[in-house]
C-alpha cells in the first residue's frame, strides 16, 4: 500500500508500505476512506531531525472495515467508521470517566503503529475505539464526519474542560481548525460573547459563521490589551487555548479574568510556563486541557453532524490526493491552506 512518511522537517514522502495485519484479537484493518492533515502535524514539519525519521504520520480517518480480530464484536467487513486519534479499549476505570487518552491499553496513531495518511492501518482496540456510521451517509458529510476524528472533539474538549456555560464570556486564542471548532463548541454550550484571536481573515469569517461575537486580531499586549477593552477591563471566564506555542499561553494569561480557566489544547511546545503567585495563582486562575479524549464526545457530537445542524467540515478547504499530502503540508504550513482533506 501507500503511506505518508516524515522523514526530517520539511521532508515528507509518500511510498511504499507492507499492507498491516491483524497482530491482536483485538485488532482490525481499516481501509481509507479520507484523511487529512492536522495543524499539530506541523510541529515535526518544523522540528524533527533525521536521526528521528521516517515516520508514519496521519492520526484523523474514516475509512470501512477490511478485516477484524477474533475478538472483536459489533463491526463487519464494509462498515463505515471513525475513529478517534487516540485507541482505547473504553472498558477500563480511566474510559470510564471519559478519559480515553489514559487509557493502559491504549495509544495514539502514528506513534509505534501506522498512521492515517495511507490507504489502510491497522487499528488496535477496534471495539472500544471504531464508532460505526451509517451505511447511507450521505458523501458531503464525510468532511464533517472526519472532524470528530480529532479537530472537533477537540474543540469540544475545550469548551468542556473550561465549563463553557449559558451567558459566559470565552475567549478563543487561535484560527486554526481546532480554535474554529473551539469558537462552535462554545456556542453550542451557550456562550453570549465569544472573543477569536486571529489574524487571517478568511479564518475569522469562518469564526464568525461558527458563533464568534468579536475577532481579534493584535497579538501579544496589544491583543490582551483588545480582550480586556471588549470585557470593561477584567478579561474573560473562559480562555481557550488552540495553538501550543507559549506566545499563545502568555496571551491566554492576559486574557483571563480572575476565578476564571485556561483550557489548553494546543500541544504544547514548551515545558515551563508561568504558574506563580502574578500569572495564575494570585488571581485564582485554573489550568486544564490535555489531549482530547475525543471518544468521549463522538456519540454525543455525532447526531447535529448527521442531521445538519452543525457543519464542521467547513475548515477543511483543500481536497487532495494521498500521493499529494507533501503538497498539502506546504499549503497548511504556508497558511495558503487551513485544513487538508486527503482521498485515497
């Protein structure tokens, strides 16, 4: 078959791979139906050395069932699924509260198995992970189908960590794919004022069809300066946190009035952050966020996709081959793109 391969930074390539098995009874084989490429893709695109390469990339798919272990019940060879980006058996006490990214039995895609970016994987804990779709779904809606993957659990879990409620006050910090989905989830948990920062204005239009109030654009003091202008000086409950670089948690810091939350969902690409008595702990201020267990919120996230409601396909907007996937990571890392859909 053919996969996606990063080989160093700026160097992906799509060649041949072996066709994955089944290795566990758990297993299945998953034949891709769409894919694509993530924001967080791009950190390696930006960092990784050859002495880390190649490797499989690609951790958002649909795809229809190929093939599945003894063990595993529920799914047949033809059923349309998705899957999260993180397998989990949702069985154990950590899936059980929801928290699927803890899972003792599970992982994430690309990170020792095969990744998405490719006409097949192999996918681990196939009956705790895949959530089968209907056989009849209409094709316009694989785009928004394949966001639960990741970018729109993801957004959800935002929201959701942070407590978004009726009448709050949220800012969003980022106009990628997550940070719009962000900008829905908040809406839909009934938030009154919703603050986007982001500076390209084809994103923040699309932050405005999702429910965004105000759009800014400033970074730094000047953009914390905006939030607290647009909130009579005290920053907003909520702070939601979609891009991962510290400029971005800095400005989450600025933005958040006290008693209020950070809910960080941008993989962090730092280790050390501001937690004293001045940032955080002074004014009271909680912190939370992590990788998003988004099989937690399929089911509920699920339904308004297939009936509608919501569209939250709309952030893909360049469709691409597999064989073309370099060529999507250079539109996305050139801002010429803001998310990749790739067919097989």
């Amino acid at each position: 078959m053919r996969a996606t391969f990063m080989y160093e930074a700026g160097d992906v390539r799509v060649q041949d791979a072996p066709d994955p098995v089944i290795e566990q009874p758990t297993d299945a084989i998953v034949r891709i139906v769409r894919s694509c490429v993530c924001g967080s893709d791009l950190h390696p695109f930006h960092t990784m050395t050859a002495a880390d390469g190649p490797v499989p990339m690609g951790h958002e798919f649909l795809g229809t069932v190929e093939e599945a272990g003894s063990e595993v019940s529920g799914l047949k060879r033809g059923d349309l699924v998705v899957a999260p980006f993180a397998f989990a058996d949702n069985t154990c006490e950590f899936c059980r509260e929801g928290l699927h990214t803890s899972c003792p039995n599970g992982g994430f895609f690309a990170a020792g198995i095969g990744g998405a970016q490719a006409e097949a994987v192999r996918v681990p804990q196939a009956q705790g992970t895949l959530v089968k779709l209907p056989s009849d779904v209409d094709e316009k809606l694989l785009p928004s189908l394949l966001t639960l993957a990741d970018v729109y659990g993801t957004g959800y879990h935002a929201a959701h960590q942070a407590r978004v409620k009726a009448g709050d006050s949220v800012t969003i910090i980022g106009d990628g794919a997550v940070g719009l989905l962000a900008v829905l989830s908040a809406k839909q948990l009934g938030a009154e004022q919703i603050i986007l920062m982001g500076r390209h204005q084809d994103r923040t239009d699309l932050g405005r069809y999702f429910g965004a109030t105000d759009v800014i654009a400033e970074r730094g003091e000047e953009g914390i300066a905006k939030v607290r202008d647009l909130t009579g000086g005290h920053g907003t409950r909520a702070v939601l946190e979609a891009v991962g670089h510290m400029s971005a948690y800095e400005m989450a810091v600025g933005a958040v009035r006290p008693g209020g939350v950070i809910s960080r969902v941008g993989v962090p690409q730092y280790e050390d952050a501001p937690v004293g008595f001045g940032s955080l702990f002074g004014p009271n201020v909680t912190l939370t966020g992590g990788p998003a267990p988004v099989r937690a919120y399929i089911d509920q996230l699920l339904p308004a996709v297939l009936d509608g409601t919501v569209d939250p396909g709309r952030v893909f907007d360049r469709t691409l081959s597999l064989e073309q996937a370099p060529d999507g990571y250079r539109a996305m890392d050139q801002r010429e793109a803001l998310k990749v859909l790739l067919t097989p």
